[in-house]
C-alpha cells in the first residue's frame, strides 16, 4: 500500500474500513460510528440476549459462591461479632463467571430503579461497581460508578469518593450502594452518609449476601430500602 493509501486510511477515523484498507486493531461496529461527546459516547443500542435464564444465572452462581467463597470455622467479623460460618467474596467477584453472574443479576435487580451511580465502600463495593457499570452500558442502560474511601487520601485530591471526573457531582443523583457480604449494615451505612453529604439520592443498598444478623432491621429504621441476591441460610440450610 503506498504512503498517499495509508494516510487516507488513516483519516477514517471511526468509520467502516474502506475497501484496501487495513482492519483496525478496534474492530469497526456500528455502535462506535457515532459523534464522539466530551464525556462519553452515546448509549449503545442493547444487544440481542443470549444469557441463561435469570433462575439459572442464579443456581449457578450460588455453586459458585459455596465453592469460592463459603466456609465454616469460627471468625471474628467486621462487626466485631464472632461465627462458625463466613463468605470471603472477593474470589467470586474476581473469578471471570463469577463477576458476570453478579453483574448480571445485579443488574437485573436494579435496571427499573432508574439510577444514575452504583458503588459503596472499598474494597468490596469496587469490583462489584465496575463490573454492573460496564455490563450497563452493554445493555444500554448506563449507570455510572464510584466507591467511597475508608478513609480520604492523605495527599493529591485528596478524595473520599472516588470514580468521578472534574465537574461531576452525586447532587441530585439517584444512587444505589452496593456491598458484598452485609451483617449489621454498618459499612454500608458508612458509604451512605458519605453519599448523602455529597447530596446524593439514595435510592436502596443492595448487598450479595445477607447475613441475616440485623441489617434489614438497622436499614428498616433508617428510611432505607434494602434487597439482597442470597442470603446466607440458603448456604447454611443446603
């Protein structure tokens, strides 16, 4: 191909490949032939779905939860409480079907809540938000996220929410805080005052996997929607 051949492929940007030209190493689809915005790209039309039934996305990650994630000898938890059973879920949300299934299912819980950001707190709200933000915007249906830190960063911005641009806010935004493994409720109240003194909606906390151990209690009291995936007898009485 001559130099004058590639310098007019070159300048097709975006769009379909022209006969002679290279295939990108982004292969062309017509959801990216659209007008670039200064944030983002337009919604993408959803795709066809191909996925198992919702019943069966959730029998399997259930196996999947018991084999990575489930175990029994005695622990002291977050809340300071102590228990012969626990879920460390971080190798299913890590996991490559693991983290699909959670998106999946997540996402299906929540589509017709009209959200605007999905996170919670580090370190367990992170994969999970990212995850359901990605698989979103796939279905068309974006929904942005963030996580709250701990503790803000001693140096640089020096943030205690993370995941948002220069200019952007939670004001005004609908919001659900999502956890991994819930007990009390106590983490997740934490990501939700964090949210709400940014002026955020809450809209619900959703967690994986309800312990069962007071959190529908503490949320019920506070004014707060709350739903989980699995709770833990479902583990326990199986």
């Amino acid at each position: 191909m001559s130099l004058a051949s590639r310098q007019t492929c070159g300048k097709t940007g975006l769009k379909a490949p022209r006969d002679g030209c290279p295939a990108l190493l982004t292969a062309w689809h017509r959801r990216w032939n659209v007008p670039e915005t200064p944030d983002r790209l337009p919604v993408p039309e959803p795709e066809p779905e191909t996925t198992l039934s919702k019943s069966a996305n959730r029998a399997r990650l259930l196996e999947i939860i018991r084999k990575r994630s489930f175990g029994r000898g005695e622990i002291t938890l977050a809340s300071g409480r102590k228990s012969d059973f626990y879920f460390n879920l971080k190798p299913t949300m890590l996991d490559p079907e693991g983290a699909t299934l959670l998106a999946e299912l997540t996402y299906e819980a929540l589509k017709d809540d009209r959200l605007d950001f999905i996170g919670g707190l580090e370190m367990g709200a992170v994969p999970l938000a990212g995850a359901i933000a990605q698989l979103s915007w796939i279905k068309g249906h974006p929904i942005a996220a963030f996580f709250v830190r701990k503790k803000p960063k001693e140096h640089g911005a020096r943030l205690a929410i993370e995941g948002l641009t220069k200019g952007e806010s939670l004001r005004g935004k609908r919001v659900v805080v999502v956890e991994d493994v819930t007990t009390t409720g106590g983490s997740a109240m934490k990501a939700v005052e964090a949210v709400r003194e940014e002026g955020a909606e809450v809209a619900l906390v959703l967690t994986m996997i309800d312990r069962e151990e007071g959190a529908t209690e503490a949320f019920a009291e506070a004014g707060l929607a709350f739903r989980s995936l699995y709770r833990a007898a479902e583990f326990l009485n199986s």
